[in-house]
C-alpha cells in the first residue's frame, strides 16, 4: 500500500490553487464548482469540496425541483393546525388536545434497487429518524411500493428482498407497519420504488428543531459508529490511498442495525423529555457534511468540528470520506456545557457511545454576512473553513427546461372506449375474477404478514382497510389516521389530473375509516429531470398537487423528490405518492371495510361515467395504456369525505370503502370478502361500466337496517349522489343487471383474489 | 392489594408497553423492571415481553439470560416460587435460561409471520391459564419470525405425557412447531411460555379479540387466592 498523503488543508488550498480536483466524478458541475471556487476566494479542499458535492447534489439541495415545490408554500391554505412547515426534517400538524403530529415520507429507491433488503431496510431506518429529530416518538410506519411486473425474474430478486428488509428493520423497532400499498408495472423494472413513510406524535412544547444556538455549546455525535458504508464518491478523493479494486468492494449502499435505531430512539427520546438538548440532527444523506452545515446555518452559523474525534469502525477513513458517509444509526445535538454529564449518563444507560466532536462558535457580522463559518480541523490541521449556509440553503437552484411531450396527444387521444368490452355476463365474470386477481389489485398479505401490525396496541385500522389509523394516547380516543396513494398509470396520462387523483385517493381512504383530512405529504417518483418531457410531468404533477391541497385546504407539510427513476431513456411512469393525514375525534367510531352483517344494505356513494383511461381493467385485460384518466371533481372529494366521516361520528355506517382501481367490481369483493359474506346487488345501466369505472370520488356504504333514510338524508345535505344497490347476505357476490347477473361464489372470489402473490413468489 | 406484576424491559424489547397495558386492563398493577437492575421490587410475578431483546444477536433471547436481572428471577423462577409468563421473545429467554426446555427456530416460511391466530388451551392449572376452561378456543395474535417450537422427541413425549403443553396452534400449521405447540410450563406450573401474544388480544378496539385476558386476570386469580405455588 502506498504511503498515506497528509490532508488537504486550506493551507495547502492557497499555495497550490491549480490543483486538478475531481468535481465532476463528484457528480459537480463545472459551474458549480467555479461558484463554490468564487464563495471561498480559493479552490476548495478535498473536505470542502465533498462537503459541497454532497450538499449541492439533487438529492440534497433540490436544484431540479425547488422552483416547483415554492408552490407547495405559495399556494398553501389557510390552517391553523400547520405548527411547522416545509424545509424542516418534518411538517408538524396540530391535532387537538395539546398534541401534535409530525409524519413525511421518503424514498430509498436506488439503493433498494442495488441491494434490496438493506436498501429498504435504511429506507425505514433514515423516516424513522426524521420523526425523531422532530422531537416526536416514532408510532407507525407504512409504505408504498412499486415493482416490475410481478411475473419478471428480477422482480423476483427485488419484492422478497424488499419486503425482508422493511419487515426485519420496522419489526425490530417496534413500529406497527399500519398499511401503504403495492403496484407493478413494466417501468419499474430496474427502478423499483420504495417510498417509506412514518408518523410521530408528540406535545406542542416538544417540538425540535435543527439548529445549533449558543456560542460555547458542544457538539455531540452519538449512536453508531462511522465507517465506509454509502460512500459514493468519496473515493475519488481519496483515489491516492487505495487502489481501485479496494474501492470495489466498498459498499456503496447503507447496511442497517434497527437494534442500534430503537436504542438511539429510547435515548433520544429520553434525553428530550429530561430537556438536554437544544438542537438535533439526524444523519441521513451526506452524513456528518449535512447535518454540521445544517445545525450551524440554523444557528448562530459558527460551528468548531474536531473530525479526528469522529469514532469510526474503519481507522483508515481518510476526512473526506468521514463527511460523506452515510453510516445509519447516528444523531448529532447541540448540548449545554453544563447539561453534559447528564446527557452523557443517559447515553450510557442505553449503551449509547457519545462523542463530543466540536463547539458552537460566535461569528463576526462580516462572517455572518458570508453565511456563517464552520471550521474543521484533521490531527490540528485546517481541513475546513467554509460558510455553512452556502452549502445547506444557498445551492444551485436550475429552472430546468420542460415541454409538453410530442408523444402526449397521441397518448391520450387512444381513448380506451375502442377496447372490446366483454360479450356477454360469462366473459364479464371472467373479467372480473382476472381483474381482482391481478397482481397490485389483489390480496397483498404475502407482503403485508411479513409485517407487525400489532405492536404498541395502538393501531386501530390496519392492511387490508382504507387507511392506517392509530390511537394517539392513553387517555384519550383521539386518533390520526394515514393513506398512501399514486397511480403512475393516470399520472402518465395527465400528470396534473393523476396526482390530484392520487391526493385525491388517499383523502377518500382516509374519510372512508372515519376520519377528516387535514395535511399531506408527498413523494413525488419521476425519471430524468435533465428530460424536458419528464420535467413536464414533474411540473403539471406539483402544480396539481398544490392547487388540490389549497383547494381542500389541506398543507403540504413536507416530503421528498426521487429523481432518474429510468433506464436508459426510458422513465418510469411518473409517480407521485401522496400521502394524507386525517384525524378522528374518537377512534371507537372509525369504520373497516368488511361487510360483515348479514342483512345490512348497500350503498353507492358518487356519480359512475364512463370512465377507463388507465384503468386497471385496460391494463389487466388489454394491456392497454391511452386515453384520459377519471375527471376530477374535488368538491365531490370533500363533499363526499364530510359524508363518510360524519356518518362514522353519527354511527350512521357500519362500514365503508372507496373506489379505486378496478371501480365497484374490486370494491364489493374486497368488502364480501373481508366480511366473509356474499353480497346481492343491481346496477342500472350497463353492467360493465357499472362495475369497471373507475370514476373518482365514490365509495360504498354497509348501513345497518332502519339507518337507511338517515344516512340517505346525510348523503343529500352534502349534494352526494346516492344509490341503495343492495343487501350483504349469502355466500356469492350477484350483480344483477336489466340483461342478466353476473354471480361468483366467495370461494372462487377469495381464490382470485389470494392466490396470485403467493403462486408468483413462493418458492422464490 | 392489588397485586403487582413486573414487567422487564431488555435493550430491544417491543411489547412491553402492551403487556403493561394487558395487565393493568386485567386488575393489576404493572411495574417496571429494568434489566440492568438486579431487582424484583418485590412484585408477585414477572411477564418477560416479545421484542428483539439486544437484536437477536447471537441466537433470539441468549444475551437476555444473562441480564442481571435474570440472576434473581431464574432461581425464583425454578423453585416455583415466582410466577413468569414469556411471550414471544420472553418464550425465547426462558428456553435460553432453561426455565423450560426446547428452542425456537426459524419459522419454516423462513418469513416473519403475523396473523391472527386460533390457540387450544390444553392445561388450565398453570398460574397464568387458570381462566380458561380446557380444550377452550381463543384468538390472539401470532407475529414471530423464530416461532417454531423444537424439541427432542424424548422431552417433547413427557411434555405431553405430564399436561405441561399449555396451548396449541389450531389449524393450518403457522411456523413449523412440533406437534402444533404453541406454549408449555414448567413442572410448577409457575412459569409459561408463549410464542402466541395475548396481551395483543385484550381490547376489542385494537386487537383480533379480548381472548387473551384471561391469561392476565388467570394470575390475578391465582395471587388473590394465596394459592401457593407447587412447590
């Protein structure tokens, strides 16, 4: 092995300015570097320009999105319930009774791709955090997935891995995973999503931020241990110490110990409640260089890092590499001198190292003015010196290029009303048993048993319902319920129309339990930005998410982007996941999706057109993709959502369930099914729009015998268009028609409906 | 008085919040103990939680024994003087510290499994299934990835053959454990181990069922009566 160079120091930055440096193998461009050159009056240091690359790459900085997502905050509604918003670690949202929500969701696509079962795993493991870091004790998790289609080999390789790796980190943390959902299609092969959500609660006073105030306080890193794990290109910098087969076996994705995430979570929890520190950062992407620039741009913008005290697993990271790896499990606080002790006791109680690495520091007005300064030392020498806000909130913001499509018109003028449509009540049957057994319609408990759904006796709703709900405390029955929604196939058809449709969705899931929405949260899934076409879908997609929620007067209160999502020049089907929040006053009255009595009636609530574009029947049975998706009426939402949680509050509903993919066919299944009991039902009309629809903006309804004409009166006080279609009963679902009836016995439902997972994965 | 009944939490336990909740919805009084204190605060018996005591490292619940805890509840334990009920994890613990025998291994799935799950109750003289009436069917909840119960035929044979098969799995086979057995006591009858979660089923609102209460107020019935313990 080569003899070990010293550090780059700034010393050495002045007195040899041409050095070649790497930035663009660091993913910079050469405009950024000339600006991180001319901020710092010198070429960077190798630490420096690490610190830069990972600050200022899409990931971090947002440069792609950010004048997108201004939206989210220009155009947000009125609430008084938003306590913090967007740009912290997590929006907050006040939820009665002096407590508050925090919740986002995240992606961890890449490396789920590369490394599926550790991928996912630190997926869970960097959300959970961020709740956290809010202050917040981590409640529930959930998470929205997407892969190839389910009969591929790689998909094969990527579900189980998956599926292992969020059941073996949320398990082991104590998390009920409460629900989130599961699609397949022929884009996701090679870029798989996997979008994790968790939610926090916690009282008003206990919200943290991100900052590190007072000068003298100490900076303190504790939890895990560093070492080279999710070092991207760190080892660029540090090509002179290793050869490149060395670097080969570096592993680039970020291997979780959830053991070592529920102790940090105990610890940290517990060193809130006896009030020890007064800022918090998790790290996540870009490690040590994030959460430093961070904390200290939150503060007094000074900051004194020792990053020779850093304790690592590997001796050998050289200082570029310690602030660019992204080892899981590790926090950083701002502690008073005084409280010291006390913060390092609780550590050990949990077994917990803790480490003091650096200081808070004054800044003159003249530093200040350059956005603060942070310094770094390696063995005493200079690595860092650097304003911190340059890095955290001033990165290159890009209004990158977008254009509609030419491709789009053809799109959506293949308007599936040409598709054959089924011949008679026999191939309509068959359509309908194809549809409910297709992979992403049907059962997902393959996935969704490898989950605790149970733990923390808190969860209220849970998979295969509309929403996750959970109790919030002990002593009261006031509870917060969630929903995961996005449909790529009508964001590709009309990505403005298919993420209000996904908003859309996820609010209707989560009126349908019984509760009233109240914010959101989103992560938006879209292929190159550097393709105008995609950042038009990008662009429509953010623009009809941000009039949606000012529109239902929902805020976004945080979320996350996930960028070239795409192979070669092909990307996914933008999607765009949207998360909605809702809260219930009391979790006694939230509502399930089983019909489970027999002789309660049915109704239809909402309007059904002739509604196809990217349905999931186009899609099962003609493999097709065109036309235009659902209309869009959100009045009809949120006229609908009030129907659905007042007849919860009223008691007016024994059970509920929205429409979504594969319309009312899929709908009354599901319920029949988890009810254990057949339906009988007629439709007017014609029976195959009746059942295949996929209009926006319906559900159906389980009321008890005697409640009909309440809730009938309910439905019309609010303008929702309301049919009674039937009775729960028997052991088959009959949909009788002027033509006909269709009628399939529960069993041959139930085995549609649950064998195509298993018969797809087992033996895997 | 009201009885008061410990409940341990190790580095990575889970379902200790829940078996507090199951014993204090029972009648009792639940009181924290702490692994690294080797103290019983006096109480009248001990539920050792599921969860993932110090991560599984190791094999599931082999670090646990050996909590300083451990080294005042095992003796207790085995002369039939301390009522324990494992679940889970706590199942696990006490095979670890041979409070009873067998092993849990990995589930033949090689999956974590949770679903709702039907259990016969086989004995109902232990100290914690007193409530029951034998051959009763109660639903709980059953979340494990090594729930399946090994033994050798020899101990598995006295097993059965001395009533000391306290539930078993009803139905399809959900982890690969001999003979369905979900549960068993020790030769006292003071110390159960479940792999099944009652305290998971003990309010409608939350869990499949409020089966699982019975194991809860079994033991206050048995401190309320003074039964001493076989000894």
């Amino acid at each position: 092995m080569s003899e070990v160079p010293g550090p780059d120091t700034v010393a050495s930055a002045h007195s040899s300015p041409d050095t070649p440096q790497p930035y663009a193998e660091l993913g910079m461009a050469k405009d950024e570097y000339e600006r991180v050159r001319e901020i710092l009056g010198r070429r960077p240091t190798s630490a420096e320009l690490a610190i830069y690359s990972v600050m200022w790459s899409e990931h971090c900085s947002y440069k792609s999105s950010k004048v997108h997502l201004r939206q989210f905050g220009e155009k947000a509604p009125e609430n008084d319930a938003l306590l913090v918003g967007m740009g912290e670690n997590a929006g907050v949202v006040d939820v009665g009774d002096g407590r508050a929500v925090t919740f986002k969701i995240e992606s961890h696509n890449h490396p789920s791709y590369v490394e599926p079962h550790q991928g996912a795993a630190t997926g869970v493991g960097g959300i959970v955090r961020d709740i956290l870091t809010m202050g917040a004790r981590p409640v529930a998790v959930m998470d929205a997935l997407r892969f190839g289609p389910a009969d591929a080999d790689d998909t094969k390789r990527v579900l189980p891995g998956v599926v292992s790796g969020i059941s073996f980190y949320g398990n082991c943390l104590g998390l009920p995973n409460i629900g989130g959902e599961i699609g397949f299609g022929a884009g996701y092969i090679g870029n798989p999503l996997v979008n994790a959500l968790c939610v926090g609660v916690m009282k008003h006073e206990d919200i943290k931020l991100a900052q590190a105030p007072g000068p003298g306080n100490k900076v303190v890193l504790f939890g895990a241990t560093t070492g080279p794990d999710g070092i991207g290109g760190a080892s660029v910098l540090a090509s002179a110490t290793f050869d490149d087969e060395s670097h080969a076996k570096r592993p680039s994705v970020q291997v979780g110990d959830p053991f070592m995430e529920k102790l940090l979570i105990e610890c940290s929890l517990e060193l809130f409640a006896e009030d020890l520190v007064v800022g918090i950062q998790d790290l996540g992407a870009a490690g040590v260089s994030c959460a430093t620039t961070e904390l200290a741009a939150g503060g007094t913008g000074g900051m004194r890092i020792q990053l020779d005290r850093v304790p690592l697993r590997d001796h050998r990271l050289t200082p570029e590499e310690i602030l660019m790896s992204e080892s899981q499990e590790r926090m950083m606080a701002i502690v008073e001198p005084a409280k010291m002790a006390d913060f390092l006791a609780v550590c050990e109680k949990w077994q917990i190292l803790a480490t003091e690495i650096g200081e808070v520091t004054d800044v003159t007005p003249e530093e200040a003015e350059r956005g603060g300064r942070l310094v770094m030392t390696w063995h005493g020498e200079t690595v860092v010196d650097m304003p911190p806000r340059t890095a955290s909130d001033e990165g290159p913001v890009y209004e990158r290029p977008y254009a509609r499509p030419a491709a789009q018109d053809a799109l959506q003028s293949d308007d599936p009303a040409a598709l054959p449509r089924p011949a008679d009540d026999v191939e309509l049957r068959e359509q309908v048993l194809r549809v409910l057994g297709a992979p992403g319609v049907g059962d997902p408990s393959w996935v969704t048993r490898q989950y605790d759904s149970y733990v923390r006796g808190d969860t209220v709703v849970s998979t295969p319902h509309d929403s996750g709900m959970i109790r919030i405390a002990d002593d009261s029955h006031r509870g917060v319920a969630l929903a995961t929604d996005g449909n790529g196939r009508y964001t590709r058809l009309d990505p403005y129309a298919g993420t209000q449709l996904a908003y859309a969705e996820a609010f209707r899931n989560v009126a349908a339990t019984g509760a009233r929405p109240l914010a959101v949260t989103n992560c938006l899934n879209f292929g190159s930005p550097e393709d105008s076409g995609v950042m038009w879908q990008f662009a429509e997609s953010t623009r009809g998410l941000a009039d949606a929620c000012l529109q239902l007067g929902t805020p976004v209160t945080g979320g996350n982007v996930s960028f070239y999502n795409q192979t070669g020049d092909v990307a996914i089907n933008p999607t765009p996941v949207v998360g909605v929040l809702g809260v219930i006053d009391d979790v006694r009255t939230r509502l399930r999706s089983a019909f489970d009595t027999d002789g309660d009636r049915v109704f239809l609530l909402g309007e059904t057109r002739e509604e196809f574009g990217g349905s999931a029947w186009a899609d099962v049975v003609h493999g097709h993709l065109g036309g235009l998706p659902p209309r869009v009426d959100l009045a009809a939402e949120a006229a609908l959502g009030e129907v659905l949680a007042t007849a919860a509050d009223r008691g007016l509903a024994a059970a509920a369930h929205d429409l979504s993919d594969g319309g009312l066919a899929v709908a009354l299944a599901e319920s029949a099914l988890r009810g254990g009991l057949g339906l009988r039902v007629s439709v007017d009309g014609d029976a195959f729009t009746a059942l295949f629809s996929e209009s926006a903006a319906r559900a159906v309804v389980a009321v008890r015998p005697g409640q009909e004409e309440a809730f009938l009166a309910l439905a019309a006080d609010h303008g929702v268009p309301v049919a009674e279609i039937g009775t729960v009963g028997g052991d088959a679902l009959a949909v009788t028609h002027p033509g006909g009836v269709v009628q399939i016995p529960l069993e041959e439902l139930r085995s549609a409906y649950e064998s195509a997972l298993p018969a797809l994965m087992d033996g895997v | 008085m009201t009885a008061r009944v410990g409940v341990v939490t190790f580095p990575g336990s889970l379902d200790d919040k829940d078996a507090a909740r199951a014993v204090a919805l029972a009648g009792a009084e639940p009181v924290a103990l702490w692994h690294a204190d080797a103290d019983l605060k006096g109480v009248d018996a001990v539920v050792l939680p599921g969860g993932f005591s110090y991560g599984d490292y190791l094999r599931c619940g082999a670090i646990a024994r050996f909590a300083p805890l451990m080294s005042e509840l095992v003796p207790a334990a085995r002369s039939g003087a301390l009522p324990v009920l494992g679940i889970c994890n706590g199942f696990q613990i006490l095979c670890e510290s041979h409070l009873l025998p067998g092993a849990l291994t990995r589930n033949s799935s090689l999956r974590f499994v949770n679903r709702d799950q039907v259990l016969r109750v086989e004995n109902t003289s232990t100290a914690w299934t007193n409530a029951y009436d034998e051959g009763q069917e109660i639903l709980v909840v059953l979340k494990s990835g090594e729930g399946s119960y090994v033994a050798d035929e020899a101990t598995l044979d006295e097993l059965e053959s001395s009533g000391r098969v306290v539930v078993r799995y009803v139905g399809d086979d959900p982890n690969g454990s001999r003979r369905g057995i979900a549960g068993i006591t020790n030769e006292h009858g003071n110390v159960v181990g479940l792999m099944p979660h009652p305290e998971h089923a003990v309010e409608a609102l939350t869990g499949p069922s409020t089966e699982g209460l019975g194991f809860f107020t079994s033991i206050l019935a048995r401190l309320a009566a003074g039964t001493p313990v076989r000894a």
